[in-house]
C-alpha cells in the first residue's frame, strides 16, 4: 500500500508499482479523450512548489489536476516569501493551514522533500530532489516500456550517460530492477557512481556492451548545471561514445525502442536522428507522464489509500 507520501523508489514494492501503472493506463484514456475531465480529485488542493526548472513534470502534474478536477495552484519560488527567507518547513506548515492535500516538490537538494514531508500533513511527491530521485520519472519510464514490450520483467534496459548527476537514473535503477529488468548503465567512468552496482544494475564504460541485445536504448541528459568542469573533454567525443545514433541500434534487439526523459541535448547525449526515428517513443513517454501523475494523484487522495 502507498503511503502518505510519494518520496522515491525505495522500498516501493512490485505490486504497489503495478497498481500505479495499471491505474495509470486507465487515466490515459482521459488523457486521450475529447473530454478531458474526471471526478477523481473533486474536492481537493494541490499545490506545485518548484525551486527548479521544469516543462514535462510540472506541467503534466498541473494539468492532472485539472483534468481531474483539483483545485490546484503553482507557487514558484523566486515569487514567494521563499525569495524573502522563508524556510521550506514554514513555508509547508502555511500551505497545510491553507487546507493542501498534496504538495508537489521539485528541490535542487537531494532530500528536501523528505525533510517537508516530515513537518506537514499533506501527502508529499517529490517531484525531482537534487541528484537523488524522481519517482514520477521512473514511473512513466516503466509504463511506456510495459505499453510498448507488453512487460518489463527480463528486459534488456541500456541507459546511456550521466549517471552520476542524474536522479532519472537512480529512480530507473530502483524501479526497473523491482519489476525485474535487466538494467546495464553506460558512461565515462568520472560519470559512473562506484556505487550504482549495489542497486543491482550493471555498470560499463563500454556502450556496445550496454547495447547487445537491448529491448529499451535509454539516454540521459547531461546536467550541466550539476557538473564540475572536466568530467569528458569535449561534447563530440562524449556523444561519440555514449551518445544515442542510429547506426548504434545495429546491436540491439529489431524492435528495441529508444527513450529519453527531456529535455534533450540533440547532438549530445542523443542525435536528432535518433530523437525522431521510429523506434523513438519520446513522445509517448511526454503524454504517459500525464496519465501517471494522475492515477498517482487519485491513490494517495483516497481515503484509507
Ligand atoms: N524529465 C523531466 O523531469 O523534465 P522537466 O525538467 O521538463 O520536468
């Protein structure tokens, strides 16, 4: 059973992850619909709260709400008393008395989450916390490979770059390995965590080892605004080595399917080529972040979850 907060991966189990898509391809129905609008959140408050950039996640979370009838609001923080000094335990404590049922959270700081979720009656999602996680990610990850391959149990996952900064990859390695994937990580070994393997992933600075006989080719973004100087020695040698092209997919499996969490460096850690071929399910990967956001928003809402 979820509990009162959507933290992370950790601990989540196979049939809570299993319920969450199920409920999700569901939502996504409404998602595709003409008639964009379910009952589901009737009653309730939710409020974004984004110390960090972002289009997919707040928006698909913004839109949830609506489509399910929240009343819902977006607080940024360089327009909030947060830009005057006030903490996020403060600033939680006055959005609980304000009758929030769910507070959305994306921090620069691995754990802020968990810290609000510690001082406040709403359920807490973490929407995205520093180079720890994004549940939500993982999620709709998990939903477009279950969609596309028809399960995820003994998939073959190759997940190409910036390990080390990336909370997408943390999430993936949590939650791929839950339902049962073969997970192998890519990447310059000043990108690797030495720590990754303990999460029952394989690690590799060898990309076609990665790619032999993968059903899922998966790119990360490069974070730029998480990296020291120095960490690969140019931009064309790294999307030369583990950048996604298509003449890389020779050496997965025929029907292998590309993704990608966005927003995308093309001709980084992907080309455009790659980004726009057929095997490519970006897209989709954009409209399930929808559908899982809601069928998320709808299970920790209910009463006795
Ligand atoms: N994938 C993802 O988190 O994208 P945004 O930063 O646009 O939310």
């Amino acid at each position: 059973m979820l509990g009162k907060d959507l933290l992370g991966l950790q601990g989540v189990s196979r049939e809570d992850i299993t319920k969450i898509l199920d409920t999700a391809e569901s939502m996504k129905v409404v998602v595709t619909s003409e008639n964009k609008r379910t009952p589901h959140l009737q009653g309730k408050s939710i409020v974004t709260l984004f110390y960090e950039n972002s289009t997919r996640t707040r928006m698909s979370f913004e839109l949830a709400c609506k489509y399910m009838g929240a009343a819902s609001a977006n607080m940024s923080a360089s327009t909030s008393s947060v830009a005057k000094g006030e903490t996020l335990v403060d600033t939680g404590q006055t959005l609980d008395m304000m009758g929030v049922d769910v507070i959305i959270m994306r921090h620069p700081m691995s754990g802020a989450p968990h810290l609000l979720a510690k001082h406040v009656k709403a359920s807490v999602v973490n929407a995205g916390d520093g180079m720890h996680e994004h549940p939500t990610q993982a999620l709709l990850d998990m939903m477009t490979i279950r969609e596309k391959l028809g399960d995820i149990v003994g998939k073959k996952v190759a997940i190409l770059g910036d390990a080390l900064h990336s909370r997408v990859a943390r999430s993936n390695a949590i939650g791929l390995t839950t339902m049962g994937a073969e997970v192998y990580y890519a990447g310059p070994a000043t990108l690797m965590p030495p720590e990754f393997e303990k999460l029952g992933v394989r690690t590799t600075y060898n990309k076609r080892e990665a790619l032999e006989d993968a059903d899922v080719v998966m790119g990360l973004r490069i974070q730029r605004e998480r990296q020291k100087a120095g960490l690969f020695p140019s931009i064309r040698e790294y999307a030369s080595f583990f950048g996604i092209s298509l003449s890389d997919l020779k050496w997965a499996k025929p029907n292998a399917i590309i993704m990608h969490p966005g927003p995308m460096n093309r001709g980084a850690e992907i080309s455009t080529y790659a980004a726009d071929c057929e095997a490519s399910v970006i897209r989709e990967q954009v409209q399930n972040g929808v559908a899982v956001r809601m069928a998320l928003l709808y299970m920790l809402t209910r009463k006795g979850r």
